[in-house]
C-alpha cells in the first residue's frame, strides 16, 4: 500500500477494512431534500423545505443555507489554533423575514453542546442573535439560557 492510498483511506474513516463512524454528531443521517441539496440531518432538512415553502409565499426572503459568519472577540478575530485562519460559525440557514424586518441567523440542533454555546455567546457579544430551531422538544437550559440573555 502506498502513503497515497493510506490517506486517502484515513480520509475516508477506513482502517484495516473498517469502516468508522466520522459524523459530526451520532445517529443523524445525511438527507437529500426534493431540489437535490444534501443536509447533515433529516431535521435539517425538513427545515429546509419549511423555510422554501415560506421564501415561495413570501413570507421570507434571501434564504442562503451554511453560511459563514467570522468570529470576533475583544481584540479582533477569532483565530485558529495555528493562527493562520479566522474562526467561523457554519449556519445552517439565513433568510429575512419579511414580516419583522430583520435577518434570521438559524441553527437546528438536537441539543446545546458547550461548543454551541460557546459560539452563542461569541455571536452575542458581536451584537447577533441566533435561532435556535429543535428536532425535539426544547431543553429547559436552553430555554433559560435564551431567557437570561434576553434580559440584559
């Protein structure tokens, strides 16, 4: 076998003919929506075809799906461990809502990881607020989270 071939097998999670489980997150399953767009989840995608269905009625406007938006803290950018890169946060969609009149950051989560929360705070202080949409039924400390940052 060539280091060729090693790595590209590494990529593709298989060691010693296994195959691993390289998901973002465990139990979901990639899903094609009807206009052909892959999403990391069934929930996502159903989102997806919600918000779709919403742009047609007008309801919404501009929707985008994984967007980046640049992370920043007190003393500039948010840089990667090597320092190379600025940090990101990966959208899973943004759209207008017409009825508001204000752009929605949405995020579809099973549930809040410190990471996410994380992220929610770096945006927050950034002046953004995000959505977050649930495949299930809200957790209560996400419920509480949302409702302190809401006060002050």
């Amino acid at each position: 076998m060539s280091a060729q071939q090693f790595l590209k097998m590494q990529r593709a999670g298989q060691v010693g003919g296994e195959t691993k489980d390289r998901r973002r997150v465990q139990g979901t399953k990639r899903t094609q929506t009807s206009d052909g767009l892959w999403h990391d989840s069934g929930s996502e995608a159903k989102r997806w075809e919600q918000l779709l269905l919403l742009q047609r009625d007008g309801a919404i406007c501009g929707l985008r799906r994984q967007v980046d938006i640049p992370l920043w803290g007190r003393d500039g950018p948010i840089m990667t461990d090597k320092g190379t890169k600025q940090r990101v946060c990966r959208a899973d969609f943004i759209y207008v809502d017409n009825a508001l009149g204000c752009t929605v950051i949405e995020d579809r989560k099973g549930h809040i990881t410190e990471k996410s929360a994380l992220v929610l705070s770096i945006l927050q202080a950034q002046s953004m607020r995000v959505l977050i949409t649930h495949s299930g039924k809200p957790s209560e400390a996400l419920l509480k989270t949302n409702f302190d940052r809401q006060k002050t």
